[in-house]
C-alpha cells in the first residue's frame, strides 16, 4: 500500500515514517521542511511544499495515487498561535480541507490524522478520556479540534473514513538513535531539559511551583514517541480493514510532575544543571494524562515505554547531536 505522510520530515512524522517502512508500506512525504530535516527520512519518496499549494496536492494525487494519508503537517506551538492565528488557521485548518478536497476527488478514502490533547484546554476530572469537554484554549488546540470537525462532515459527505490521534506530551528519541528531536523547534519540556543538560543554555526554567499536586510542579503524561509512531500505524490498518472513524487518546495513562522529570534527566545524563524557577504560565491546566483504554481495547495499542527510556533515548540523541542531524 502506497502511503502520503504530511509533515513527514518532522519528528513524529519522521518516526512514523520509519515505522511504515519497516513494516513494508510504500511512502511518500509531503514537507515544507520548515520545521522537519530531509535527513530524517532518507530512501523515501519526496516532495518539499505545503498542504495549503492545492495545486501542488492535485500533482501529487495524480502522480502518486496514494492509498490512504497520514497527516502531521501543521504548525504546533500554542502560544505562538495566539499572536499568529491567520498563520495556524491558514495552514491547520485551511490546509486540510485543501487535502481533504484533493483525497475526495481522487478517491483515498482513509486518513489518520495527528491531533492534540490541546483541544480538551484544562480538564474537568483525571483521566481524560475521548468523551470529556472539548475547551481548547489556544488558536492551535482549536485549529486541531476545526480539524477534527472536517473529518467528521468529510466522512459523511466524502466517505473518507478517519482516525484522530490526540496525542499528549510526545517525547523522547528512536531506539537505535538514528532519530530524534530538534531542539530548535521545540519549547517542550524534555528537549529543553537535554539543552541544559549538554550545556546549550545555562539553565531550565520550571513554570510554577504552587501547584495543587505532591511537589507543587504541573503533572503531564509523557508519551515515547516510537509508541506514537506505532499507534498511527495501528490506525491505518485498522481503517484499511474497514473499522468506522474514530478517536482515540494516546498516553501512557500516567502523570509525571515536572519536577520528577527535572529528577530523572539529572540521573540519567549525570548533570547537575541549573533549574530556575519561575511562576505559572496562563493557561497551564495542573495535571493532565490520559484514559487510553479505548485505544487499548480499539487498536490493540498499549504504550510500552516510560519516562525511564523516554529520558535515556532523548539524552543519548541529544548529547550525541547537539546540533540536530550534525554529529559531534
């Protein structure tokens, strides 16, 4: 089966990337790479340009008759999607009916697309499961929820059959360390705890200490990137098999306090870097992790990494690539 990767060259696109090889699928990656590395996806099929060039998507169609799509392409930081909403909805949002448009002319029927736990905002109760109210409180958590509406209607009027993936805290590197995150387009935790690490910046700065949790510090669910990788591929079976849309929460079901990160990257990279501290960011919910059980029952997926390897695969790439793709 011939398989279109948006954001393919990014890096939980380039993870999956690997995975749908490895398993013997056709791929073919669509990126701007303004936030992904060719580098990352090497031995595949490519063309560099945007989901919103509906003339570039037509081209492709036409010339790749892809089977089905995974779609990762979209831009990913909430605050600064609340100073740029027109760049996150353009692209988000107006870029994937532009796919979707193209998918339903040239009849590819299955798509999975990466969608966030951005879109529940700050939750009503522990764990959050698919069915708990959706609040977004970014532009980004709300051009993810835009696009799981369009999926909805495109399903009904197009018959293309989905997957929404919604994701929480994505972290950590490939096991044989060929793969990894680029720190310079990231502001999330684990990364910028490896940057302190490695001495690329003089410190790492926690963001609220008076949390209603044990240690004060925000809780988050942190999710190995290899076990999403996994998941999406799950996904597209499923779907190609025949399986109704879906949506489903992908976590490890546990919570790690900031702190506790903090902790576990000192022992496990042997620094002893500096940790600042600062007060809470608007916005940030106390505690989030997910309920994946209908994943689990669904899917036949079950994370099975933790913040142990999640911790050692982030600092063996970081430390061993400082600068990306660059070795030391």
């Amino acid at each position: 089966m011939k398989v279109l990767v948006t954001g393919g060259a990014g890096y939980i696109g380039s993870h999956t990337v690997h995975e749908l090889v490895e398993r013997g699928y056709e791929v073919v990656v669509l990126d701007t790479l303004e936030l992904g590395n060719k580098q990352s996806i090497e031995d595949v099929r490519f063309w560099q340009g945007s989901i919103t060039d509906e003339g570039l998507l037509e081209q492709l169609f036409t010339q790749e008759k892809p089977e089905a799509v995974i779609h990762f392409a979209a831009y990913k930081a909430p605050g600064e999607s609340m100073h740029e909403p027109a760049k996150y909805f353009r692209t988000n949002v107006g870029g994937t009916v532009s796919l979707l448009d193209t998918m339903a002319r040239h009849g590819t029927r299955s798509i999975v697309f990466s969608s966030s736990c951005s879109i529940f905002g700050t939750p009503e109760q522990l764990p959050v499961s698919e069915d708990a109210a959706k609040k977004p409180e970014s532009v980004y958590g709300e051009s993810k929820l835009m696009g799981e509406t369009l999926l909805k209607w495109y399903d009904v009027t197009a018959g293309i059959h989905y997957s929404a993936l919604r994701y929480f805290n994505a972290s950590g590197a490939a096991l044989d360390n060929s793969n990894g995150e680029d720190w310079d387009y990231t502001h999330n935790l684990i990364p910028l705890v490896m940057k302190a690490a490695v001495g690329r910046t003089n410190s790492v700065t926690v963001f609220g200490t008076d949390y209603p949790t044990p240690d004060g510090t925000a809780i988050r669910d942190y999710i190995h990137v290899i076990d999403l990788a996994v998941a999406h591929v799950k996904a597209l079976e499923q779907l190609t098999q025949g399986h109704p849309s879906a949506a489903y929460n992908l976590g490890t079901g546990t919570g790690h306090s900031v702190q506790e990160v903090i902790t576990e990257a000192k022992r496990i990279s042997g620094v002893d870097f500096k940790v600042e501290y600062g007060a809470r960011r608007s916005g940030d919910p106390a505690a989030v992790w997910a309920d994946c059980s209908k994943a689990e029952r669904e899917l036949g997926w079950k994370a099975q990494y933790g913040l142990e390897t999640i911790l050692e695969t982030a600092w063996r790439w970081h430390s061993t690539h400082p600068n990306g793709f660059q070795e030391v």
